[in-house]
C-alpha cells in the first residue's frame, strides 16, 4: 500500500481540478502541461549551450553523450507538449459539446 502513495498524491492534483472545474480544468491542466514542456526544452537546450560556452568543445565521446542528453529531454518535452495540446483540445471540445 505504501509504494503507491505517490501516485496517488501526484493523480491527486489533476483529479480534483477536473473534478471541480470541468472540462474547463482539463484546459487549464493541458495548458500547465504544455508550459512544462516548454520550460524543460528550453532548460535542456540552455544547459547544452552553458556547457558548449563554458567548457568549450569537447572530446567526440563526451559531446556525443550530451547531444544523446539534450536528445532525451527533448523528446520527453515535446511528449508532455503533445499530451498538454490534447488535454486542452479535448477540454475545449467537451466544453463546447456538452457545456
């Protein structure tokens, strides 16, 4: 029962918006979504930068591992983006059918 724990208090959240506000909370929660996407793409590309300006280029094996990092984060943003995008397409459609 404790393993679970948090999951539920990171469903939690989301549950009670969309319980109590609706489709409304469904576009507002994609909107927060697509927000994260944003800021961790634009953290992932800003910590690329500070360690190309910083340390300067590096060996082939050590810049191929932080492209392969900035490569990860990237694509984990612009997954949380398109979820984020859905959510509030589907918000906007429940709240214009059936609101």
């Amino acid at each position: 029962m404790l393993p679970l724990l948090p999951i539920f208090l990171l469903g939690m959240f989301p549950m009670l918006l969309i319980g109590l506000l609706g489709f409304f909370g469904l576009i507002i929660f994609g909107i927060l979504l697509v927000c994260v996407g944003l800021t961790l793409g634009l953290e992932a590309h800003s910590e690329f930068n500070e360690e190309i300006i910083v340390h300067g280029y590096a060996r082939a094996s050590e810049r191929a591992t932080q492209v392969s990092h900035l490569h990860a984060a990237t694509r984990s943003a612009a997954v949380l983006e398109v979820v984020g995008l859905a959510l509030a397409i589907a918000g906007t459609a429940g709240f214009v059918c059936f609101g």
